[in-house]
C-alpha cells in the first residue's frame, strides 16, 4: 500500500483520496463502520472468536480427546466415554514417578535459579550508574536470542566426558579420569537453568529498578544492619517480581521437552517424556497422552497460582 | 561492610556472564576442530566443517523453510495481535475485558510440551495436515500474546486527538487507523516482528510435533545429535546462533528506542 502510495504522488489525486472515493470502498466502510456499536463488534467479535477458537480451543480438546477410549477415531466405531485414561496414571509407577520428579524438579530449579539471579539483578539495578545497567542487561540477553537447542548442545559439550570442565579438572589435576556428568540429574539441572535464568532475572530487575534507594538508606538511618535492610524491606518490596519470575520459571521449565531428552538420562526421565511417547512411538495413545497431559496443565497452573497468591496476596490468577 | 558486598556482587554478575557465555564459546571453538570427535583439547584448527554448511543442500533448504515459517508467522500473529490489541485498548469498560484478556494470554502460561500436545490434538479435529500450515499455526498462537502486550503498551500511550484530529479532517476509522495509529504503532510492531520471528525460528517443541518430513533447522540439529555429536553440527548452530543473535540485538534496540521515545 505505501509502495502503490509511493507511485500516485504525481497524480492528482492522491492514492489515498482515490481510495475512499472508490463506490466499493466508501460501502464497505458504511457497512463496517456506520455505528459505534458496529465498530465495536468488528474489534469484538474477531478477538473473541480468536481467544476462543485458538486459544482456549486446543486445551478444551485435549481435554475432551482425554475421556475418550479412541482417538483418532477408527472408521465405523464411535469412541465411548471413559475415565480408563487417567486410572491408567495412578496404577503403574513408571507414570506417577516421572510426574512427581517433574514437579519437584521444576520446584527446585525455580528456587536455584532465583537464589543464583536475584544477586545479578541486585547488582545491575543498585550497583551500577543509569546509563551502564543497560549496556550490561543487553550483554545478558544476547544468549537468550539463541534457541533452546543450540543451548541444550552448548551445555553437552561443556559437560562431556572430553568437555571443557573435564578438561580443566584434569589439568588441575584434581582427577584422574572424567567425571561422567552428562545424563544426570546435574547436567540436566545447568542446562535448564541455562535456559531459563533471564526469564527469572528480568521482572526481578525490573522490581528492583522500580524500588527507590531511599528506603534502604531509611532503615539504615534507623539502624538496621545490611541484612535486615535486605530481610525486612528489599525482598518483601520485591516480591511482585519473584513471583512472577518464579512462575515464568516454574512452568516453563516443566514443560521442556528435547533438552531433558539430550542432558538427562534413564534416572532422570521428566513426564514431558512421558507424555510424548504416547504421541510418537505409540501412535494410537493419544488419549492417554491427552489425559496425562492435562493433569500435568492443571497441576502446573494450581502451584504456580497458590504459589502467586502466597507471595504477592494482592494479584489474583497465574498470569505470569 | 559496603564495599565488601558490592565486590561480591559483581562477582556475582561476572560469574553469570561466564555461566552464559562459555558454553556458546566453547561450542562455536569446537565447530573449527579438524577432527571428527567431539571433545577437548583440540590439537588442529579447520574451516572445512563452516564450509561445508553452505555446501550442505539439506541444510540450506532448512534453513529456507524456517525462514519462511518464521515470516509467515510474524505476518500472521502481528495482525492478530493488534486487532486483538485494538479492541482491548479501545473498550476499557467492556465487562467481558479481563476474561478476553485472560484467554489472550493462555498460550504464554501453557508449558511448552503440553502446547505443542494439545495443538497437535486440534490440528488433527481441524484437519490441518502435519506440516509447514500446521507450524505456522501453532507459531501464531504462541506469539499473539507478547505481540498483544506489546501493542498494547504502545497504544494506551496514543493521545486519543491524534485520531479524533483525523477523523475531524474527514477520515473514515479505518483511514484514521492505518495513516495515524500504525504508523504511531511501527517501533512497536517492528520490536514484537522481531521477537516473534527469533521465537518461531528458535522453536523446537511445536515445530517437533506438528511438522511433516520436513525438518526446521532446531529439529534437523535434534535428530542429527541422535546420530552423535560432530563439529558439523557445530558449525550449523554456530551460523544459526550468529544470525539469531544479530536480529536479537537489532530487536532490543529499536525496542530500546521505542521506550525512550515512550519517556521523552
């Protein structure tokens, strides 16, 4: 449109004017926008149609897919209601244990990440003058553009048998031979929090940065000691922001899928696994998968929203 | 006492910038190994494997089909988001807003796998064959909400003359619309463009579940490490983190420069 604009400066009348005088157009506006209430419900109507369909739609058939026996359907034979899908959950171990590892898991490296951020973001919004703590936030988010795969194999050959770390042990000569970190519990754990640090640090610097230096230095007027400052006024004044970082880290850390796949190994299978291999070895288990997948939704949504609710009473909803 | 805990602090910083930045380091080093095992100390040095990327046809048609998903996508859910934007900005009192405005933002809040899952699940009642239609689409519905936080920010920010200006001079709302809000929308459609692009190119999980036979370039790199690691594929992931990090880096700053504008 700016090109055809562009083009019809020399006309006389401009592209624009040639455009609104069109019989076509000057209906479609009429029809369109001839009353506020139609304006409204041409803005209303698509966004609506929108969240619903697309948004809320897919988790409402996962949902519906989770109580059926077949899915998807066979020629000739209507799926039947069942609940067979999540008993199947609560009789075998091999479901219950990757579930339970899962939320545990995600628990921990939410509160590893936040314990191993909140001095970075400290830092960057206290310690440094206005116009560096932007040079050295960007330094930070430059490895967050980079995908979750190309992480995930940075971190594999940085704990390799032959990988970097090994490496520097060895020629400290701190041992003999490699320490197998890869496949464990470990090296997934540095590569989730690799891939999920800067989701933790942003919304803590930005509660920091928002919170006035005064009132620490109020409290020291007072008397309080750097560790009661910290204690009683800049955490609580912060906690917005934990909460929401935490949630952010908390949910999508326990839904990665290919980096426990690559850095975890049989000890340390997460339910994403699980859950997956319904969809892709076992083609015809989708239901299961369906069922399994929504308790996992639902569990997830209910910690990080009690845990919302507990940090910061005011906000209501696990909106991150 | 001060000094102490600032000398630790930035300790603490420059310890996490090691943390992010060794391992990409490491792994861009090791694509330049002459040798075909993974692993240190690296005794010769070798352009072959960078040079073999763009020899590599599979890898340069990959390259070209998550470029396009990429496009297709951003097109798609900077369109959707604005209106979605647009009709949130403009109806403040709409009873139904807060509920709207919840379902806009599910996607952001619904774990990786379980989107990819329950997308899958619905491409299938939809009929929409596994493919590039099938990611696009899962792409598009991930992103639609950063992209409606974004506009929306930047909208609430228009003073309402500017278009009331525009309609006095006797334009219809949709002329109001696209000669004064977008063009008052651009830094922030270009920084959220920017951002949906990195997103769906760097997608793994959807890109996983809802492709056909064709690869994007995070899955090519994920089922050739089936195969073993090699310096190959460093030196594939080293060409896509140099072109994610380039664009990442020019996102920010216009970014940046929308917010200075927002504050002058």
């Amino acid at each position: 449109m700016m090109g055809d604009a562009a083009v019809s400066r020399g006309d006389r009348v401009p592209f624009w004017g040639r455009t609104v005088s069109l019989p076509f157009y000057k209906g479609l506006v009429t029809f369109l926008f001839g009353s506020p209430r139609r304006q409204f419900w041409l803005l209303a109507s698509f966004s609506i149609i929108w969240v619903l369909f697309a948004h809320l739609g897919p988790i409402l058939q996962m949902l519906h897919v989770s109580f059926l026996d077949g899915y998807p359907p066979t020629a000739g034979r209507e799926p039947v209601m069942t609940l067979a899908n999540y008993e199947r959950f609560f009789s075998e171990s091999i479901f219950i244990l990757p579930f339970f590892r899962t939320l545990a898991f995600a628990s921990l490296l939410t509160a590893a990440t936040l314990v191993i951020t909140y001095p970075v973001a400290y830092f960057l919004a206290r310690h440094v003058r206005r116009q560096r703590q932007l040079a050295l936030l960007l330094l930070l988010l430059i490895p967050f553009w980079v995908g979750e795969i190309v992480r995930t194999y940075a971190i594999m050959i940085l704990l390799g048998n032959n990988g970097a770390v090994n490496l520097l042990l060895r020629w400290l000569g701190l041992v003999d031979r490699p320490i197998p970190f890869m496949y464990t519990g470990f090296s997934l754990s540095i590569g989730i929090i690799y891939l999920t640090a800067l989701y933790m640090l942003l919304p803590l610097y930005s509660a920091l940065e928002k919170l006035p230096a005064s009132y620490s230095e109020a409290a020291a007027d007072l008397g309080a000691g750097g560790w009661t400052r910290f204690r009683r006024i800049t955490l609580p004044l912060t906690r917005e922001g934990i909460a929401s970082g935490c949630t952010l880290v908390f949910l999508i850390s326990s839904g990665y899928y290919a980096t426990p796949v690559l850095l975890g190994g049989p000890a340390t299978t997460v339910f994403a696994e699980t859950v997956a291999r319904f969809f892709h070895v076992a083609g015809d288990e989708w239901p299961t998968g369906a069922a399994f997948s929504c308790l996992m939704l639902l569990t997830a949504l209910a910690i990080a929203g009690a845990f919302n609710r507990l940090v910061s009473p005011r906000r209501v909803g696990a909106g991150g | 006492m001060k000094r102490n805990s600032r000398a630790f602090l930035a300790c603490a910083y420059w310890a996490f910038v090691v943390y992010l930045f060794v391992p990409l380091m490491l792994m861009v080093m090791m694509g330049f190994k002459d040798s075909k095992f993974i692993g240190f100390p690296i005794r010769s040095w070798t352009l072959e494997w960078y040079l073999g990327v763009f020899r590599d046809t599979e890898v340069l048609s990959v390259f070209g089909y998550s470029l396009l998903i990429a496009i297709l996508s951003t097109v798609l859910s900077l369109a959707i988001g604005t209106w979605i934007a647009a009709f949130l900005n403009s109806y403040r009192t709409f009873p139904g807003r807060m509920l709207v405005f919840g379902l806009t933002l599910l996607p952001a809040v619904v774990p990786g796998i379980i989107s990819a899952i329950s997308l899958r699940i619905y491409a299938r009642v939809l009929g929409i064959e596994p493919g590039l239609w099938a990611i696009v689409w899962s792409h598009a519905v991930h992103n639609v909400p950063f992209v409606v936080l974004v506009v929306i920010a930047r909208l609430s920010t228009l003073p309402p003359s500017q278009t009331e200006a525009a309609r006095d001079l006797g334009a219809d709302p949709l002329i109001a619309f696209i000669r004064v809000t977008v063009p008052y929308l651009r830094p922030a459609l270009i920084g959220a463009g920017i951002f949906c692009l990195l997103l769906s190119f760097d997608d793994f999980v959807r890109s996983f579940f809802l492709g056909g036979y064709d690869p994007t370039l995070p899955v090519l790199i994920f089922t050739r490490l089936h195969s073993g690691m090699s310096p190959e594929i460093n030196a594939i992931a080293t060409v896509a983190l140099v072109l994610t990090a380039i664009v990442g880096i020019w996102a920010e700053r216009s970014m940046r420069r929308m917010r200075k504008e927002q504050n002058a």
